[in-house]
C-alpha cells in the first residue's frame, strides 16, 4: 500500500473524507497541520499571526521531507497550501477533492461550527481574496492529481469509497 495524499482546498472536506477512510479501510491517517500544530505546541491561526505565512511555510516542507523519508501504508490528509511542496508526488498518489468555490463556502456555513471553521483559517478570513487564491491554485491542483474526486452532492463516506475504488 502506498501513501494517498489528499490535496484541495480549505473547507473542501478533506479531514471529514480522511475519517471515513480510516473507517472503511486499513489505513492510518496522519494530517499535516496536526503535526505542524503538534510540532509548534500551538493552533495554525496563532502560527500565521505570530510568526506570519512563510514561517509556516517551512514548517509544512519539513512535514514533507519527513512523510517522504520515513512514512508509508498511510493515509495524508493536508492543508490547503501543502501541496505546493516540491516533493508532495514523491509521498504518495495524489487524491485532488475537487468541488466549485461556492459550494466550498455553502459547505462551510452549512456546518454546525462555521463560525469556528472559518476564524481558524486565516486566509479564509476575507472571501474574496480566498476567491483568488481558489482560481490561482484550482488549475495547479488539477495538474499534480493522480486521482480527481468531485465532492459536490457526495457525502463524505462516498468520496471515501470513491477514493478507495480508485487509487
Ligand atoms: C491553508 C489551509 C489550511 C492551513 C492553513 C493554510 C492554505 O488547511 O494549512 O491555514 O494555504 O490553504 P485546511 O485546508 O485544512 O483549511
């Protein structure tokens, strides 16, 4: 078994698919702003205020380094920006969850904990500058993806069989 890495944007749901696969499979998951969150002893949001983005940055490409020399058999779930990490097809196959920018909004506010959802992730804090950042990095995420899974209208044990049936 290889790694499967999941990759997509913020509130897409990648945490919520990873569950459903650790349920339905053998896998492990590890995700990678856990790990930096565990490294630094403090939340993401606290991270980007205190230190700024590329601080984070570079905490994201040791998490890199580290799952490509020494993690295998699991299943990676990131944040919305690691994919940007030179070495991210060397860690496993690459699972893009894909869904339109108002559906990722509608999804987020939909949830019981929007309000939380949305204060930790910094750079959802103005929409229409995630807006851009969602067109800048869509066609950039589609050309790195093994495996595309369109999650809109799919809950996310779905997209976890969907997944599963085809890496
Ligand atoms: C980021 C996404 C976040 C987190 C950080 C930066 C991004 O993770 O890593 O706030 O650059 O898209 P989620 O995709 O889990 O929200």
């Amino acid at each position: 078994m290889k790694n499967i890495i999941l990759i997509g944007f913020m509130g897409v749901g990648k945490g919520s698919v990873a569950r459903e696969i650790v349920k339905t499979s053998s896998y492990i998951a590890l995700d990678t702003d856990d790990i930096i969150e565990s490294m630094e002893n403090r939340r993401i949001k606290k991270i980007f205020e205190e230190e700024g983005e590329a601080y984070f940055r570079n905490l994201e490409k040791s998490v890199a380094l580290w799952l490509e020399s020494s993690v295998k058999n699991t299943l990676i779930s990131t944040g919305g920006g690691f994919y940007k990490q030179e070495n991210l097809k060397q860690i496993g196959k690459v699972v893009l969850l894909d869904s339109p920018f108002p559906d990722i909004i509608a999804r987020i506010k939909a949830h019981p904990n929007a309000v939380k959802k949305l204060a930790k992730r910094p750079l959802l804090s103005d929409l229409a500058k995630a807006q851009e950042l969602y067109k800048e990095r869509t066609p950039e995420y589609l050309a790195l993806a093994d495996v595309v899974v369109n999650v809109t209208n799919k809950s996310a044990l779905e997209c976890a069989k969907e997944i599963l049936d085809k890496v």
